[in-house]
C-alpha cells in the first residue's frame, strides 16, 4: 500500500512541476478569497523542484520492498550475555544487560559454532 501511495504523490508532484513550467501565465487567482499568486519569475525553480520531488517519490516507490521491513518480533541474542531479546524491546540493537551490539538468532550458531552446546 505504501507503494502506491507513494507512485500516486511522485506522479501528481511531477505533473504539477511540468505543468508550472510549461504554463506561460504561471498565475493563480481566487475570485472567492481575493488574493492571487504570481510564480511568473519563479516558475522554473517551483517547477524542477516539485518535479524532483516528485521524481523522488517515484524512485522511492519503485524500490519498496515490503520484505524489507522489521519484523517486531524478530529475535536477537547478546554474544556475551547470550540472551536472546526481541527487537521490540531493544530498538536500538543494543543488549540492555551489557550494551553490546545484538545479533540476529537466525544463523548465529552457523556464524559461531564454538557456542553450540555438546549433548
């Protein structure tokens, strides 16, 4: 859903900065509220940046990867204290009992197999 969202904004934004651009009278009036906005000497500058930005947002859209995003319940161990913590409770990574860096659980005895514990 993110992604669209994002797609929807990018492609309005850049509409809106091409539009500013290639519109010769880059005036805006409000017969109901009576004031008006003139972008005549500033057209060009509204217009690349609402396109960049709107650039920006598609760029952004395209590289969403929703499998990318953490898992709340993700587990994490301790090296040292070798606790296991859940990132919800340690959003930093960091272990509340020493304040070292945390590992993911998946794969950490493959990474140190003198942990494992013999039978």
């Amino acid at each position: 859903m993110r992604s669209a969202n994002y797609s929807t904004l990018g492609f309005l934004l850049l509409v809106l900065g091409v539009s500013i651009i290639i519109k010769s009278d880059s005036a805006f009036y409000s017969d109901k509220y009576g004031f008006n906005i003139d972008l005549t000497e500033y057209k060009y500058l509204f217009g690349f940046l609402l396109s960049a930005l709107g650039m920006g947002f598609l760029r952004t859209s395209m590289g969403y990867d929703p499998e990318k995003e953490h898992d709340e319940n993700e587990a994490f161990i301790c090296l040292q204290c070798r606790v296991p913590i859940c990132r919800r409770d340690a959003p930093d990574l960091k272990c509340k009992e020493c304040g070292r860096d945390l590992e993911s659980v998946k794969g950490f005895f493959e990474r140190h197999p003198e942990l494992k514990e013999k039978n």
